[in-house]
C-alpha cells in the first residue's frame, strides 16, 4: 500500500476532531505528520489512541475523590521511610519518601530541608567564573564565616577579628567592607592593623557585654540572600546551575543573572506568595509526583491533581487535615467523623446547622444509599388526576 501524504494524514486526523479533545488531536498532527504512514495502519494508530483517551474518561457517578485517595494511600504505605537522601549533589540532603509526601499534604510553612535549583541566564550559564559570581551574590555570608580566630582583651576592652584572606578572596569581600559593616553597629572605634586584623576598641568593661557584642560581630551578615545558607555550582549538559541549601524565591528572582523564568523552590508557600495559588498548585503535583516516581510507584498523575485541585480551591494552601480540607466540610457528620468528635456536634448544635447529607460518608452514618455510582441517580415521578389522565 502506498504512503500517505503530509496533507492526508493531517486531513484522517481531523476527522476525528470530534471524538478526541483538541490537545490530543494537536499531539497528534505534530507526532505523526513526519512519519511514513499507510491508511491502514493511521487507523490503526487513531483506533487505538480513541479506545484510550475513551478508556481513560471518568463514568457519570464515580467516586473520584476515594478513587483517588486509595490511589495514592495504598501505595504511600509500601514507600521507605529513609527521610534522607542526596539531591544529586553530595553536600546537600533532601527530605525524600514519606516523610516528604506528609510534609506537602499538610502544608508545611517551611520544608525540613528546603533547597532551590536556579537557571541563569544567557550571560551567565556558559561561564563557570560568571557562574560563580552569581552564586556568591546569593550565598549568605556572615563575618564568623570569613575569619581565621577572634580575640576579645578584657584588659583594653577590645575584641579583635584575625581574617581569613583566601576565604575573603573566593567569596569577593574586601576588608573595606567589613569594617565598614562594623562601624554602622556603633560599638567603638575600629582599626585596621595590617593586611588581616580587625581591632574593634568597645570600651566596654564588662565580660558579658564584651561576649554579646562578640556574637553580634560573629552573627552579621556581609553579603548574600537571607535565608540561603550555602550555594554549589554544577555543570550541567552545557550550562552552569546553581543548588542552594535554604531558599528565598522573592530575593532570588532580583539577583542579577538569574533566569526568573526557570527557577524553582521546594517551598510551596514561597512559590504561593510570589507567583501565585496556580503555581502552588503545579508546585504541588511535582512535589507529590517527584516523591512517588522516586520510590517507583505508579501513580496516575490526575488523583495528585485532584488533591491540589482541593487543597487550592479556595485561593489559599489548605493542608488535607482537620485543620484544612476535612476540617471544613460543610457537612457536619463528615467533620464529626474524621476527628474531634464532640466538638464539631457541639458547635454545629451551637450554630444550628443543617446537614443536607450530600456526601459518602454522612450517608453511611445515617444508613442511606449513598450518592455515587448507581445511587446518585433519582427517581422522579409526576402524580396525575384521572380526570387529566381521560384527556390524555
């Protein structure tokens, strides 16, 4: 049999256009139109593909949200629960299996471990100086990581920093700078001795204040994003791409050289704050996703979105908990049954709420069919006169 053309496999295709949804029909054209096709066997493919996508719809009455919670409930219960792992780079360790997935379904303000992939830009990913620069900018550094000892005379009442020149050059701090930094605290006078000495004259006697100034010294920041603890270039492919251990998207995103368009942050509530409650919710099903794929379970991508579709709803991050999406039911019984029982009852008797016994589980309380499935259909029947009935 001879081989279709370009324009007559594009043409097959869209006469299916009203079977299949316009994003499947798209892949489609894009995915075969270059391939070398009989009739026969372009049905074939487009057969196949309609028994699929047809396959793949949900049924009028089918109960997706307990679908869904076994779908990712009973596979969660054969993950490891090894917390720990390396993120691809040795320094770094990432909160993995488990523990992750319960750490993104309850919401939590902060990661245990959060970290941030940054993408630079033109200029700046082919050159790994460049890139170094970039990831000195970013790396918080605070005095205490840039000197060699610290001496505090309580004689004189002077503390004097020993700095730690190769440390200073790798991080692009000159000394100008950090006296600068600690003559702003107003704590004495400060002298340069040399090329490495910092002598700060407090004129403070007592050792107690002596040791807090000391720890204040230790604990200011020179240069860097706060909240970014420590930063690894790496090569990857042709590019260079900076790791954080810490993350802070909104400062992030005006550093200089950094691609705003490709960073990312394991920090949901960071990713809600700065580019919206869409994005939480893609940050959601990639977070959730990536746990599942990493401990090889299989998974169907559209239960984790129904979770961040529910967990998202209402323009807010909810956690799936009693303080978040079960927790706020509008059904009284179903708040009554995942937890606290006595107190929703109470408060709803308080409020005089009324249960309109929508849902599984305030059905199953109450012995009722329940709506899913065969049982959300309802019978409707129109009682008529005999009179009307002779007419008819």
């Amino acid at each position: 049999m001879e081989t279709l053309t370009k324009e007559d496999i594009l043409k097959e295709i869209e006469k299916v256009s009203n079977i299949l949804p316009a994003s499947i029909i798209e892949e489609l054209k894009v995915k075969l139109q270059n391939i070398k096709l009989t009739k026969k066997s372009l049905e074939k493919i487009l057969n196949r593909v309609i028994n699929e996508y047809l396959n793949s719809l949900v049924e009028p009455g089918e109960p997706v949200g307990a679908v869904a919670a076994q779908s990712v409930g009973e596979p969660s219960t054969q993950m490891t629960l090894r917390t720990f792992h390396y993120a691809g780079v040795r320094e770094f360790n990432v909160t993995l299996g488990l523990p992750r997935l319960i750490e993104v379904l309850d919401a939590r303000r902060t990661p245990s471990t959060p970290m941030m992939t940054i993408y630079l830009d033109e200029e700046h990913k082919y050159d790994e100086e460049k890139a170094k620069e970039v990831a000195r900018m970013i790396e918080t550094t605070y005095i205490e990581n840039i000197i060699k000892n610290v001496e505090i005379d309580f004689v004189s009442a002077s503390i004097t920093l020993i700095m730690d020149l190769e440390v200073m050059k790798d991080k692009g701090i000159d000394i100008e700078s950090v006296v600068n930094l600690i003559e702003k605290m107003n704590i004495g006078e400060v002298e340069v001795q040399g090329e490495d000495k910092i002598v700060i004259h407090t004129n403070i006697y007592e050792i107690n204040k002596l040791q807090k100034i000391k720890n204040r010294i230790m604990s200011t920041k020179v240069k860097g994003v706060k909240g970014v603890h420590r930063v690894i270039v790496r090569k990857e492919k042709n590019e260079y791409v900076l790791y954080t251990e810490g993350s802070n998207l909104a400062a992030v995103l005006r550093i200089k050289g950094v691609d705003a368009t490709r960073v990312y942050t394991n920090n949901i509530h960071e990713i809600e704050e700065v580019l919206g409650i869409e994005a939480a919710r893609n940050a959601i099903i990639k977070e959730a996703m990536g746990v599942l794929e990493e401990q090889g379970l299989d998974v169907d991508i559209r239960h984790v979105m129904l979770i961040a579709d529910l967990m998202t709803a209402d323009g807010t991050i909810k956690q799936i908990g009693r303080h978040g999406v079960s927790g706020e039911k509008p059904s009284v019984l179903a708040r009554a049954a995942f937890e606290v029982t006595i107190n929703h009852l109470l408060e709803a008797s308080v409020r005089g709420e009324k249960d309109e016994l929508l849902g599984v589980t305030e059905n199953v309380i109450v012995g009722q069919i329940v709506p899913v499935g065969t049982g959300i259909v309802q019978m409707l029947m129109t009682m008529r006169s005999a009179k009307n009935e002779g007419k008819n």
